[in-house]
C-alpha cells in the first residue's frame, strides 16, 4: 500500500490539472477540472499536494496543467513526461531516467537534478537548467524562449531555437548540433574542454563558445 496524501486548500489560482503515476506494479490517477464550479473568483483555486515514501521509484510519471503551476521534488522515476499550457513548471532533487517536457506560454526550470535523457520543447517561455547532469542526450526546441543552462554537462546536445537565445556558463556537452533563426549559443566555460560541433545551421545566428 502507498502513502498518498492529497491536500486541497483555497487562494492557488489553480484551473485544470492531471496526472497519473505508475508504482511498479500499481497504478494511481488523479484529475481536478472542477474548480471554477467550486470557486467561482480568478483569485481562488486548489492546490494539490501529493506525497510518496522515498523508496518509491516510479515506472512512469505523466503530469497535464493548463493555467497551473507545479512543483516536483525530491522524485525517482524511469519516465516523467510533462504537458504544461500557461503555467510554470519547477523540477529539482529528482532522479529522472528519461525526461519529456513540453511547455507553452510558460517558464520552466530543472535543478540540482540527474537525469538521463532530456527532451524540452517550449513555446513562449524560457528554461533554465542548473547543476543537473544529463548522463546522455539532450535534445531542445524553442519558439520564442531562451534556454540558459549553468553547471551542466551532457553527451549530445541537440538544439534548434526560433528568436531565441541559449546561453551557457559551465556547460560542458561532448558535441553539439545547432539549428538557428535568429538566435545565438553562447558558452562561457572555464575550463576549457573541447566541444564538437557535429552540425550547424544559422540564420542570423551564431555560436560563441569561450
């Protein structure tokens, strides 16, 4: 049996969210789409607060927001896949084997994390990634966002940015393919490892690694 507290509570100008996890062998769903017929003003909402023991490794982690913003900490899983719409998003002190984030018309930001695959693709909004090794690939698009990592390292960093920036200080991934429409990678290291440039292809855009 898990430990899976839920707390709802007034004033998080929440609006729909869903998410479902899978324990090994168990199976846990939650959904709220309700709140606006329970608090009618913008300004009230329900926040829910899901907790697990630390032994806990999840199989798969799917988390749907529109008009929310989340918050996981302190997780292991295998697959966490993550659907934000005009919301922010918050990882941190998670191990994650394979992360999926896509996000529109919102900010999201992994910290202090160890992952083995990341996959972002972001629409109007920037990410920020800090202190997280990626033991593998890490794969990028962004429309209209800027991407900032610090004290990262990966194997593959694959990116294609569309007006937008991605600038990196202590970040040291083994090869990089750039796909640009104005848009610049700028990387301040220092130490100074080489980095392979595998493919590169700008429009009004460059690469400026220091």
């Amino acid at each position: 049996l898990y430990y899976l507290p839920v707390e709802l509570k007034k004033g998080c100008s929440k609006d729909w969210c869903s998410s479902s996890f899978i324990l090994r062998h168990v199976g846990f769903t939650w959904r709220s789409d309700y709140t606006r017929k329970f608090f009618p003003s913008k300004n009230d909402g329900i926040c829910f607060l899901v907790e697990l023991p630390k032994q806990v490794v999840l199989e798969q982690f799917k988390h749907v927001t529109v008009s929310s913003d989340s918050m996981i900490t302190n997780v292991e899983v295998k697959e966490l896949i993550v659907r934000t719409t005009s919301g922010d998003l918050e990882i941190d002190h998670s191990r994650i084997e394979k992360l999926k984030l896509n996000s529109v018309s919102g900010d999201s930001e992994i910290k202090d994390s160890s992952i083995g695959d990341l996959v972002i693709s972001q629409v109007s909004g920037d990410t920020s990634v800090i202190r997280t090794k990626i033991s593998n690939d890490f794969k990028s698009s962004s429309v209209s966002g800027d991407l900032e990592l610090n004290d990262v390292t990966c194997v593959n960093f694959d990116v294609s940015e569309v007006s937008g920036d991605v600038d990196g200080e202590e970040f040291y991934p083994q090869r990089i393919s750039f796909k640009s429409v104005s848009g610049d990678l700028n990387i301040e290291n220092k130490e100074k490892k080489y980095i392979e440039i595998t493919k590169k292809s700008t429009l009004s855009g460059d690469i400026n690694i220091h």
